[in-house]
C-alpha cells in the first residue's frame, strides 16, 4: 500500500442476519450521504438471538420480559451448554441471506456470506460462543476492508464498525476525521471499568485492524483464557493506548421481538417437556424440574392472552405438587403479573414478597435494610427483629393478613409460604444464594451495606459481579465508582460516574454525583452545570445544599445568598438543610 493520504469513510458491518429490513434501508441512506464503501461479512443461513452468555437482557429479548422474571437466572448462565438443540430449532426457518436484496440496498456491497461449516468454539465451553462467532465475523469484515485499501492504494480515513440490527452514525455525528487516529469512539453508555459496548465503534483504519485481532485471543482461549466479550473488548481497546471518546448514537436493538419471542417460548417449553436438556448444576431431578418450569411458561403465555384466572390456577396445581424451590420466585413473578393483567395496579407488596421468599435463605438481615425495614417496619412486633426463621415466617404471614391484594393472589402467595419449611430452606441455602445473588437490586443493597461497613475489597467485588452479570445497568458501574471514590481515585470515580449517567441521561442523583466529583477536582464550571442539571430535575435538599456551597466556593457571594435565601424560604421548618447548609444561613440572611 503506498502512502497516500486516508481518504473516505468503510462501514464494515458484522454478524448474523435478523430482521434486517428493520436497519439496513436506513443504513444504506446513511452510507450515501456519508459517501461510505460497505463491507458486510455475515453467515448465509439468517438467524436469531439464541445463545451464547445469557444475562436477564438477553432472557428478555429472547423470551419477553414476562418469561424472563419467570425463568431462573440461573438457567442462562449456560443456555447454549443446557439447550444444545434449541439454536438449530430456532433457526430452521430463518432462511438466508439474500444476496440481490442487499445489493439493492447497497449496490457497491463487498459481501461475505459464509456457510457455518466452522466450529468457533475453541475451548469447548460454548460459554460465549455467540460473541466468538461476531468477533469471527468483525474479523472477516475489516480483511474485506484490507484488501479494498490494498487494491486502490490507501487507507480509509473513518471507519465504522457495527452490527447488521443498529444504525450506523448520521454524518453530522461522526467524529471529526483529525481525532480518529488518537481515539476509539464508543456509543453513549459504551465504556465503563472492565466492559466495552461491541455494537458499534468508530475509529481510524489502522485502529480497526487492531481491534480486529482480538479475535487471536479467541483463537488462543485454552492457552490465554476468556472471561466474556465485554471485558475482553475493554481490555483490549485500552491496550491500544487511544482515548475513548462518546459518539451520540443511540443504541436501539432493532428486530421484531413480537414474532420470535412466541416461538422461543413455546420451544423452549418442548424441550424441557421432552427432557432434552442438560441439567447438569441443578440439584433437582431433570423430569421434575422440567416438567415445573414448562408450566410457568404455560402460564406465562395465559397471562399475554389476558387470561389472568386460568393463570393462577395453574400456580396453585403447580404449589400443591410441590415444585423445585428454584420455580418459586418465577412462580411469585407471574401471580404479580397475572395481578397486573386483571387490571388492576401492581401491588407493590406482591413484588415484596416475591424478594422477601428469596432473600431469607442467603441473608435473612438483608430484611433490616431500606426498602425491606420501610415496608416492614410495623410487621416487627410479630416476631421480633426479622433476621430468624421464626420471626421472618411470622412477619410474612402477617404481611398477607395485612397486604390488600386480591383472594387469589393471596392464596398464592399462602401455598408458597407452605412451601417453604425451615429444614428445606436450609439445605438449599447454598444453591439459592447463588440463584438469587443475580439479582441487582439485592445486590446494590448488599453493597451499601459493604461500603459503609468499610469493606472496601468486598464491595468492589460485588459491583464487579454487578456490572458482569447486567453489563447494561448503569449501578454497577455507578458503584465501583463509589469504591474508588472511597479509595480517592476521584478521576476514576468521575469516569464512572460519567459512564452511568450516559446510560441514565435523566437520573437527577447521577449528574448530581457527576457535578460534586467535578468539584472535587478543581473543574468548577463543569461542576455547576452538572448541579444546575440536577436541580432541574429534581429541588432535592442534598442537591441544593451542595449547589449552595459551590456557588460559595466558586465566589458568587450574592448568587449563593439570594439561593440560599429562597431554599430557606420554601422550606422554613427544615433542619436537615439548616444544618448542611451550615454556615450560609447566616450569610443568607
């Protein structure tokens, strides 16, 4: 290649086939006003979201957000290992890759289609094979980028790297062509400690060709070790030694969930009918745990057809037989569902329960913390403090006396309650915290715990876990930030901080969060418009109060006063704010 000036913009697009008139008209509007060469590698047979790492998310798009809560986290820990059929069977009917239909979509298209005559899965875990098949086929996409700079002697100035179901950048959005050979640009949300997006990146040629190479490391699993795409994608984008950088494109998953979730249902609920599963890691018989969770999908698919009655009753013949105990959340989840559907509101003493059942077996002090003390704090004089099997069983039982839900559910909720005898909770009590241990509510509570108790190493650990097991859930990341706040890494922590407020734009406590780390390194302006956004959102007294003080740091003596002054107004009784306010009160007034 000679060395000639870059020139030009390459999409190289990645990945299997699905649904790929949802995107690829608007991406082809966008390569022509971008002036962009188009290079697609992808398989010949379409396909379907159906395995590989399954977290929640996944479990979601997979399934739909009511089968989700209903199935056992647990079981996508290794879905492509437990259900080796199900991909083939999902995607029997998915056809292929249509060659003239892309070609009308991109009539200069540099198209790789390959025949899956490939075993990717190196190490024989099928634990990512999914990610092992993408980054294969990034691989792919960028050779075909190589060889068109070879054949016209030189490099293109911007590429971008994406999958078949996102939209590339508008051209208004892409990164200014001087900054691409220093920096590697994510979508919003896109980077955090110890995980990269792998959606979409923008970045030079040379860039992508190196980011191309991570499929190597794949290659060389047995011998380097794999701990999943995100946080390999992480480690390898910072050994390139580029700045990350945000490009503004939304990330919207674009495919017809209304037709394959259906289908992914009532496969699924064959397969663990017939027993043609692997339930290697449960503790229960494989009949008698299939048979369980084939009737919470059943279920499940008579609450989506608006037969909430018929629902329930299924739930009581499943309790009265006795079920897994890993069946009882989804068993909880699809009752408040079924409630929901009735039409009535959600009865938030339902979801309660459902984290209550769980939570007393892997630490019954879990109920003494936030939610759990607000919503029971009356329940305390039917057992004591609630952290023993009989205290906790009592204060349940009078929660059910208590809670205004309907009879049904009530029933419900009776026949999980039976079901749960002390003896039986404890020799499952191992299985059931790792069950339950997935569940990030529960977890951000336990850190907190963590962190205020000063075990700083363990508190890292478990918002490590966090951001793993929901790599799209901005607490994870907004808690490690807390431990190195804790540590004083404060650029670190602003990092963080800033990561998860790309992923919750509107969270008033995250820019909030964002604008006192500013502060605490120097940067005060940016420090006041992060404080000035909070309080647009959300007059809480924490966020006014350290408003207040910066206006006094920054030296706007009459601004800080005239918003003390209106603070103090408006809220007259407060002491809380008097005394965070400290010494401005008298300033103020």
């Amino acid at each position: 290649m000679t060395a000639s000036p870059p020139e030009g913009t390459a999409f190289c697009i990645y990945g299997q086939l699905r649904d790929e008139d949802l995107t690829l008209p608007e991406t082809a509007r966008i390569a022509s006003e971008s002036g962009a060469r188009v290079f697609l590698s992808t398989w010949r047979r379409r396909g379907t979201k159906t395995g590989g790492a399954t977290n929640l998310s996944q479990f979601f798009r997979m399934f739909g957000r009511e089968a989700g809560f209903a199935l056992p986290r647990r079981l996508g820990y290794r879905f492509s290992e437990s259900f080796p059929d199900f991909a083939p069977r999902a995607m029997a009917g998915a056809g292929e890759a249509d060659p003239e239909r892309l070609r009308s979509w991109f009539p200069d298209l540099v198209l790789d289609a390959e025949e899956e005559t490939l075993d990717l899965d190196f190490a024989g875990s099928r634990s990512d094979n999914n990610s092992l098949r993408m980054l294969y086929k990034l691989w792919r996409a960028v050779a075909l980028k190589r060889a068109e700079e070879k054949r016209r002697g030189r490099r293109f100035s911007a590429v971008v790297l994406f999958r078949p179901d996102v939209l590339p950048p508008e051209p208004g959005q892409m990164p200014p062509p001087d900054s691409l050979p220093g920096a590697i640009f994510l979508p919003p949300g896109g980077w955090a400690p110890h995980h990269a997006h792998d959606v979409l990146i923008v970045c030079s040629s040379e860039t992508a060709d190196a980011i191309a190479a991570l499929f190597g490391r794949a290659v060389l699993e047995r011998v380097s070790g794999w701990d999943g795409i995100h946080p390999q994608l992480h480690d390898h984008l910072a050994s390139l030694g580029k700045e990350i950088r945000t490009v503004p494109v939304p990330l919207g998953l674009r495919e017809r969930a209304e037709q394959h979730q259906p289908r992914n249902r009532t496969l699924l609920r064959e397969l663990l009918e017939s027993g043609n599963w692997d339930a290697r890691g449960w503790s229960e018989p494989r009949p008698q745990l299939g048979q369980a969770l084939a009737e919470l999908l059943r279920a499940v698919e008579e609450v989506l057809e608006a037969r909430p009655e018929a629902a329930l009753e299924r739930l009581r013949a499943l309790l009265d037989r006795e079920p897994p105990l890993a069946v009882l959340e989804g068993a909880a989840s699809v009752a408040a569902d079924a409630l929901l559907a009735q039409g009535r509101k959600r009865d938030a003493y339902a979801l309660l329960l459902m984290r209550v059942l769980a939570a007393l077996v892997p630490e019954p002090g879990w109920l003494e913390d936030g939610e759990f003390h607000r919503n029971l704090t009356r329940l305390s004089e039917a057992g004591g403090p609630l952290t023993g099997q009989q205290a906790s069983c009592a204060a349940i039982e009078a929660l059910l006396d208590e809670a205004p839900m309907a009879p049904v559910v009530r029933e419900v909720w009776t026949a999980l309650l039976r079901l749960l005898p002390w003896d039986r909770l404890s020799a499952e009590a191992a299985r059931v915290a790792e069950f339950f241990g997935q569940d990030i509510a529960v977890m951000s509570r336990r850190f907190w715990k963590l962190l205020n108790g000063n075990r700083i190493d363990e508190a890292a650990a478990l918002a490590a876990r966090m951001r793993q097991a929901a790599p799209g859930d901005w607490r994870g990341v907004d808690h490690l930030g807390h431990v190195h706040s804790r540590r004083g890494e404060i650029r670190a922590a602003l990092d963080c901080a800033t990561a998860a407020l790309a992923m919750e734009p509107e969270n008033w406590g995250l820019l909030a969060r964002v604008g006192k780390l500013h502060e605490q390194l120097g940067q005060l302006p940016q420090a006041r418009r992060h404080m000035e956004e909070a309080l647009a959102r959300n007059a809480d007294h924490h966020v006014r109060a350290g408003y207040a003080h910066l206006l006094a740091r920054m030296g706007e003596t009459e601004e800080m006063r005239r918003f003390v002054s209106h603070c103090l107004a408006e809220a007259p009784e407060d002491a809380w704010l008097r005394d965070a306010l400290g010494p401005l009160v008298p300033q103020a007034a």
